[in-house]
C-alpha cells in the first residue's frame, strides 16, 4: 500500500541536523538546536536516505543544513540533480554557488518567469511536495505544507516532469 | 481506490471559463479563450462541482476567473472560507474585498511571515495542493504543479489543518 504522510510547519525550533542524519548524532557540548522530532526532522531524515538519486525542483535554496544534505548524498555517489529559479541564483544566502563549486549538478529556467515548483524526488520513489522553500524563514516561520508520498503513478509523473525541465534547462 | 492526478503549469492559452463551467457553455461569438482541454480547465472543472464546501487557503489571490468560481459556490449555497495572507490582501489586483463584498468568508494571519500554503479541498473530499498561486502568472507564465487527491487520510490531514487556522485567524 502507498504511504502517504504530510508535514506542516513552521516548526518552533530548527531541528539539529547532524543528531538527526549523522552517524554519531551530535556531538555538540551545548547544541542550540532541537532533538526532538519535528518536520524538519522529518525531512532531514528522508534526504539523508537517498541511495542512489535526488531530483531536486525547488524554487528558492538559501538553507544551509538542506544544501548541506544534498553535497553529502552527492560526495557518497547519489546522483544529485538541482534545478531552481534563474532569478535566485543571485539572490542574498542563495546556495547554487556553493552546490556548483562541490560539483553538484544546477541548472535554471532563463525566463521572467518563475520556476517555481517546490518538489523533490528521492531514488524515483518518494515523492516530497508542496508549498515549502529550502529557506529558514519556511522553517521556523511561515506556515508551509509538504506532502510525502510513494505512491509510483504520481512519482512517475513528477519523474517525467523533471527530466522535461532538466532538458529544457540544458545550457548547451 | 483513491484517486490521483497531477497537473502542471504553464498552460499556453487561458482556458474559457464559461465553455467548462456553464450549462449553457460559451455564448461569445469570438471568444478569445480556449475550448480546448488543459490544466486550469481541469482545475474549473474540479473548483465548479463543489456541492458542500470549500476551504481554500492560497498566498496569492489575484485570478479573476478563480475567484468568480468561489462566489458562484457562495451563491449556490456551498461553505466557502478563503485563508490568505495578510499582506496580499491590500496587494495590487487581490480579490479578497470582492470576495468579502459578496459574502465570502475571508480570513488572514497577522504575521509579518507568509501564510503560504496553496491549497484548497472541496466536499472534504477532495485535496488540491501544490506551488500554483491563484494569479494569471501562475496559469500561463511560470512553472508550477497542483497534485489532486480524494486520499481520505491525506484530506482529513489538510481539513484539520485548515480548520486549525481557521480558528487560529479568527478576528474575533
Ligand atoms: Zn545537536
Ligand atoms: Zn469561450
């Protein structure tokens, strides 16, 4: 049966991000940030398992610890692929400089208009979607939506759709 | 079985919302609409059969034909309530004082952060959700997705959280 599941924020507290993914947890003396479960949490957690992709379709990037998650799945082999806005790209905290200089693969529409999905696609099988922007202000501020679903019908269709953009983004 | 469906944005023409949406179809001798079936059609068709109720909670409203979509249900008896955000309310182009003006409920943070969820449910039965503001851009500009679902644990999930806001931006 698929599984289904939605997470709602803002969340209270920014959840810590290496108790959460790393190994050996946190091993900060007085961490700042939260180790209960939360969304963020949530999410760290289902992109820090990515095995062998990541399809990345996200508007706005300026997150570090996200932007942190997608270089590490990148340096152990997932093949990591990120479009966003062209108008971002420049923008304050925007992290494409930083995913591109680590090598991970960026491109962007070239249009006034704005790519403005905010989805993700984890090893063509799990499919995160919704209202959230790889920003804090999303976290701890705004009241977001991501609905996460297995469901391979519509993975398939937002498969689709991103291999369409990630060939009409083609800077060749 | 539950049904899902997904429809992306742009569309390359602005869909006729009398030819999907009245009973006596278009009447314009040169409609300068199309007939053809694309996304915002399904999106007109999906909003104009709503019997019982609809809760839309959507950052931006500033789409005309939408909105003429959420008065005609007022008018026919379904419980409309709009969540929107606060500073769009007075933004150019909104149609949160024509909708208040004929009746419809509309409700607003008060927060300098975004509400900004993009998603509505109709007969709390059916679930639209996705990056798609209700605004022209977002019909034939940008890039953008809006997921349909009757999933009943998904829905329940997002009535709850509607009517939690509800409550939340209630004036009183
Ligand atoms: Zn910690
Ligand atoms: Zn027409």
């Amino acid at each position: 049966n698929d599984t289904t599941e939605v997470i709602f924020f803002p969340d209270s507290q920014v959840a810590c991000i290496d108790y959460f993914t790393k190994v050996n947890g946190c091993v900060a003396r007085d961490c700042k940030f939260s180790h209960k479960e939360n969304s963020l949490s949530k999410l760290f957690m289902i992109l820090s398992k990515s095995t062998k992709s990541m399809d990345v379709c996200v508007f706005v990037l300026t997150c570090t610890d996200l932007t942190d998650l997608l270089i590490q799945a990148h340096k152990r082999g997932v093949r990591v692929r990120v479009i966003t806005d062209c108008e971002q790209v420049d923008a304050t905290g925007s992290q494409v400089w930083r995913l591109r200089s680590e090598g991970v693969a960026v491109r962007t529409d070239e249009s006034s208009f704005f790519m403005h999905h905010k989805f993700v696609v984890i090893d063509e099988k799990t499919l995160v979607n919704g209202s959230f922007n790889w920003t804090r202000q999303a976290i701890t501020g705004n009241q977001e939506n991501l609905l996460i679903s297995d469901n391979s019908t519509l993975v398939k269709e937002y498969c689709k759709q991103f291999d369409h953009l990630w060939m009409l983004y083609d800077p060749q």
